[in-house]
C-alpha cells in the first residue's frame, strides 16, 4: 500500500472537487440562460425602443445576436463570460462588467462585515452555550440566539433603522461610503446593514458550535484531561473548541452563501448601491443581459465558497484527506 504525505493526500482531495464543482456551474449556466430566454419581452424592442420600426426592431435583434439559434447564442454567452466580456446593457448602454464590477465591490464589503460579525457573535454565544455552567447566562444566550434566527433581515434592518437612525440619531439610515476610503465613516454606514445580515447567520453558527463543543467533551481525551488536572480553559481553547470547528465551517459556507443571497433584500433597505440593487433595477427594466450574468456569477461565487469550505474542513479534520 502507497504511503501519502500529507501534502498529496491533500491535493487529491482538492482534485476530487474540481470536477463537481465544473459540473455544477455547467448546469446552472445552462438553467440561467433557458429560464431568462422564457421571461416575457423581447429585448430587442426595449433596445430599440417603443416607436422603433420592424427593421430597426430586426437590425438591434441582429447587433445583439438575438436573431441566431438558441445553442448557438448560448455558447458565444459562454465564451464571453470565460473571456470576461459580458457584452453592453441594452438600457443603460454601458458595459456589463462594468456594471457588475462596482455592484459585486459593495456587495461583497457588505458581506465580509457581515461574515465578520456572525463568526464574532456566533463564536461567542456558541462558546458560552457550550462551556458556560451558568444557567441564568446560558438561557439568556439561548433566547437571543433563538430571537436572532427567528427574526429575518428585512424585520431586524427595520428595527435597527427605527432605534439607531430614527430614534436615537446615532447611525445613519441608509446609503454608502466605502470604508476603504474612509473607514471611519464607512463603518458608520455599514454596521447596520451588515449586523441585519449577520444575525440569522450567527444564530445559526452558536447552535453547531454549542452542540458540536457538548459532543466532544463526551470524548474519552477530555475526560482524561480534567482528570490530570488541566485548566478548564485550556481544554476548552487547546483541545475542544480545534476539534468542534470542522462542522461547523461546513456550516460556515452554507451561511455565507445565503448571505450573498439575503443581501439583496438588505440592500434595498439600506439603499446599498450592490449587487441585490442591481438586481433589482436590471428586472424592473427587463434588462436580462445583466441579470443573466449576475446569476451566473452570483452561482459561481457560492459554488467557490463551498469548494474552499470543504478545503478548509478537510485541512482541519485528517479523516477527510484518508477517506
């Protein structure tokens, strides 16, 4: 039987990825391009324009390449997205990349504040549920968790609205500054949408990781640990908390992906100028180009994130490297 070195047995489990993931995105391509090509309106007329004529109606189905076979316009999509050119908005009559490239920036700022809090609130509440022997601060921690996965981001950014942009005065309600280029003021922007986001995703979080924590102190090395006397938090940060992680970073991915997703819902609340905005206004004006690779890159961006989730379950947990 080979002998694997970590590092190779490490590569084939990455390997053993790559495929499923191609094949994911090759479908979702597939479904993206037949589901938008059965959406109501023809766009070339609104490229034209409601007084175009039949032949200019003709010549902008031409331009776009709307009048060639449905296999045919699919694969030349396909190369564009593979190439990077995403073509132009036929409302806006600016590049699609473009476009995307200034929506997906805010967007993902949005939800890197808003993985940042989950993993932070999560961790802590996951913690004190798992290891705090307090009954009183374990009940509380138990209903806010429960609260915060009850409560869903477009309730939790109205409340967070009405208390700390209306009431008290102390945020602001809505809009964007980039906290690269003023973080200050930035941050001051982007707590209470990324805060709204994140609650259902650290509540989420807390749980796996309490329950995940009760499962190994079950385990026969933690009992030998205490027996030897070691501190308390010692077996919990050295020995507990590194063997509780690997589910839930699976986990982990999962929620970050419905982030991506619930930030569309958010950022309408917050006027947040990202990508659900962009959504949002490309539907309205039946602008189907730009939803279209919005879609894919939206499936591609979740397909990544779950591939390195499981690189990163994989590098923490050696069982998963031997199977």
């Amino acid at each position: 039987m080979p002998i694997w070195h970590e590092e190779d047995l490490m590569l084939r489990y990455a390997l053993r990825r790559v495929p499923s993931a191609l094949a994911v995105l090759a479908i979702a391509s597939v479904v993206v391009f037949g589901v938008l090509h059965l959406a109501p309106g023809d766009p070339a007329v609104l490229a034209a324009g409601p007084d175009a004529s039949a032949k200019t109606v003709s010549a902008v189905r031409h331009q776009l390449g709307l009048d060639a076979s449905l296999p045919h316009q699919y694969l030349t999509w396909l190369g564009g997205v593979l190439t990077g050119d995403l073509g132009d908005s036929y409302v806006r009559g600016v590049p699609v990349a473009t476009l995307i490239g200034n929506g997906l920036g805010n967007t993902l700022e949005l939800t890197l504040g808003a993985i940042v809090l989950a993993v932070l609130l999560g961790g802590l509440a996951g913690l004190v549920l798992g290891v705090a022997k307090g009954r009183l601060v374990r009940g509380a921690t138990a209903a806010a968790t429960a609260l915060a996965f009850a409560i869903p981001p477009y309730v939790s950014g109205v409340l967070l609205v009405m208390v700390f942009a209306i009431t008290h005065r102390i945020l602001p309600a809505g809009g964007h500054v980039s906290v690269l280029a003023d973080p200050e003021i930035g941050v001051q922007y982007l707590i209470m949408p990324a805060l709204a986001l994140a609650l259902p995703a650290a509540a989420v979080l807390a749980r796996f990781l309490s329950t995940s924590i009760r499962r190994v102190f079950d385990e026969d090395y933690i009992r030998i640990g205490t027996a030897k006397g070691l501190r308390r938090r010692r077996i919990v940060l050295c020995h507990a908390l590194p063997n509780a992680l690997p589910p839930v970073l699976t986990v982990l991915g999962i929620q970050i992906g419905q982030m991506l997703g619930g930030a569309i819902v958010v950022e309408a609340i917050f006027a947040w100028p990202g990508v659900g905005q962009l959504i949002i206004d490309s539907l309205k004006s039946s602008d189907y180009f730009v939803v279209q690779n919005l879609l894919l890159i939206t499936v591609t961006v979740f397909v990544v994130l779950q591939t390195v989730t499981d690189l990163l379950h994989a590098a923490v947990d050696p069982r998963l490297r031997m199977e």
